[in-house]
C-alpha cells in the first residue's frame, strides 16, 4: 500500500471503522455508567454554603488553596494542554470541516499560525508534565501503563498533525495519513480509558457535589 492509497483509506473506511468505533463505546460506558441504579439518599439536605452539585462543577475546576504553589506543574500545564487540545480540535479549519462533513455543524476557524503555535505550546506542555510524572517518585509510583498508553495515544495526533502542516520528517501525504491514523487511534481507545473522562468529567463533579450537600 503507498502513502496515497493509505490516505485514502485512513479517511475513508479507517475513519468510519473509528468513528463507529468510539460512538458505539460512548454510549455503552454512558448507558452503562447511568443504568447503575443508586439507592435514594433519605437524609435531609445540610443546605450549607458551597455544597451543591453546581457549584462544586466550578470550584473544582479551579486548584484548591496552595495546591498551585505545590505542584504548578500539574495544574498549570494540565490547564495549558487541555485548553490547546480544544483550541487545536475546534479552531483548526480542516477539523472544524471534518466535523461539518459528519455532523453538519460548523463555526470559524482560527488561522492556521495560531493553532501551530497552540499545538506547540501544547506538545511543550505535555513534555513537562511527562517528565515530572517520571521524576516525582509518587506519581512515578502511582502511574500505570494506561497512564503512559493514554498519554502517548493524545500526543502523537497532535505531534503528527504540527509535523504535517510544517511538511516535516516525511512527505505531506504520508504524514497526514498518520496525523489521521493516530487520531482515530486516539478515538478508537478513548471510551474503554482513562480519557473518556471528557464525557464524564462534569457530571461526576456534579452529582459528588449534589451527594456533599447531603
């Protein structure tokens, strides 16, 4: 197979195999996780300040008290990559057509300068936080292959595409069908991961808070 006919596969079957893929497992994990059945809290409500499903949405968004000071690592470069993976997933023109072509929703892009300095800063940000988990003998501790498997299955999408758009390494079409293998790499694992915490995150801020007001 040359770079050519692997182009067109990877955005052809490869991209509806991965799109069906990660649409099937997020609604198994999601059905699976709100089908649970959770017995009813009869305890009166404690109506104390703070203590609601809500508003714990956004405190815990935010670092709590001297948490920043202790490890900014962890939470300013968590902050930066998360914030530059949207801009680079929502604001880059190709992606936002991507999206049109499967959804029909669409919306202006940013200029391609700015999502390659996004996607910089980015990788930049993840590189730290890597090595800070390898170095800190805790988190080191703590981390499991999935740890380093999920981290690999986010970076490599952004660190191809960059590498593509910069006509890098390889040529434009062989590094594009990476850039697109990898990303659908990325789809593919993420419902059965740590990562599908992009469709949990929220609500189970929400319903921690909800329970802490009881």
């Amino acid at each position: 197979m040359n770079e050519l006919q692997l182009l067109t596969w990877a955005r052809g079957p490869g991209l509806n195999i991965a799109v069906g893929i990660f649409i099937l497992g997020v609604l198994w994990r999601l059905i699976e996780i709100y089908t649970l059945g959770r017995k009813q809290d009869l305890a009166a409500p404690r109506h104390a300040v703070g203590a609601s499903g809500l508003h714990t949405v956004f405190r815990r968004s935010m670092p709590p008290q001297g948490m920043l000071q202790r490890s900014p690592v962890s939470y300013i470069g968590g902050y930066i990559f998360h914030i530059g993976l949207a801009i680079i997933v929502f604001g880059f023109v190709p992606h936002i057509l991507l999206i049109k072509n499967l959804t029909g929703l669409s919306w202006p892009g940013l200029p391609s300068q700015f999502v390659g300095l996004t996607a910089v800063v980015t990788m930049a940000a993840m590189v730290v936080m890597l090595a800070d988990r390898i170095n800190k003998p805790a988190k080191r501790f703590l981390s499991t292959f999935e740890d380093w498997f999920t981290w690999a299955v986010t970076f490599l999408p952004v660190l191809t595409g960059w590498m593509a758009t910069q006509h890098l390494l390889l040529p434009y079409t062989a590094m594009l069908a990476l850039h697109i293998l990898s990303a659908e790499l990325l789809l593919v694992v993420l419902p059965f991961t740590k990562l599908f915490h992009v469709f949990t995150l929220f609500g189970s801020r929400w319903f921690n808070g909800k329970a802490n007001a009881h």
